[in-house]
C-alpha cells in the first residue's frame, strides 16, 4: 500500500513537471522492480526455446506412437490399431444381430409352447 501511495504521488507530481525524490524504501522496492523486470526479459527468449524444444518433444513421442516406432520399433502402428478394433466392433454388431434373431426365435417358440400348454 506504500508503496502503491508513493508511485501515485510521484505520477502526480511529474505530470505537474515537478521533481519528486522518493524515500530510500521506494528506491529499493523500484530497484528490485526494475532488476527482476530486467532479468525477466533476459531469460524469456531461453526459457521459450526449452519450452519449445519440450513441446517438439512431446509432439515427436505423438508421431512415433502414431507410426508404431516407439517401443523398439517392432509395435504396429496407430491404424494397425484402429483397424482391429474396427473388425473387432463389425464382429461384436454381427453377433449382436444374430443374438437378437436367436432371442426372438426363442420368445416366439416359448409364446407357442405357452399357448399349446393352456389350450390342453
């Protein structure tokens, strides 16, 4: 809060065009300001290269495992996988289908045998 009430003087009074001398405290808190603001800009450009080094990283851990060369490089690939799962889900919807035909087969003979039992 000082510190904010001494940098509002001190826009104050240099938009009058007056000289304004600040306490040793706010000296410091600008000096240390400016010292982190500096190095801040100084690391930026590096820290953004390893982040981006990172992201191509990761980016290439995508495409090998896309490609099946993770892992020693004798997995299939992604659409190795794919492939699988779609033959998997056509064989589970054909058997589905063929459940559902035995299951009505069964109802219509279990209604039969019902109807035959009470008309005894």
């Amino acid at each position: 809060q000082y510190v904010k009430a001494q940098a509002v003087a001190a826009a104050a009074h240099s938009e009058n065009g007056a000289e304004y001398e600040v306490s040793a405290e706010v000296a410091t808190a600008v000096a240390m300001i400016r010292e982190f603001a500096t190095n801040l800009t100084v690391n930026i450009p590096e820290q953004h290269l390893h982040d981006q080094r990172e992201i191509n990283n990761v980016l290439a851990l995508i495409d090998d495992c896309a490609r099946g060369v993770s892992a020693g490089g004798g997995g299939m690939g992604m659409q190795a996988h794919v492939d699988t799962a779609e033959r998997a889900r056509a064989a589970h919807a054909m058997c589905r289908g063929a459940e559902a035909t035995v299951f009505s087969e069964k109802q219509a003979r279990c209604d039969a045998y019902e109807i035959a039992r009470k008309n005894q």
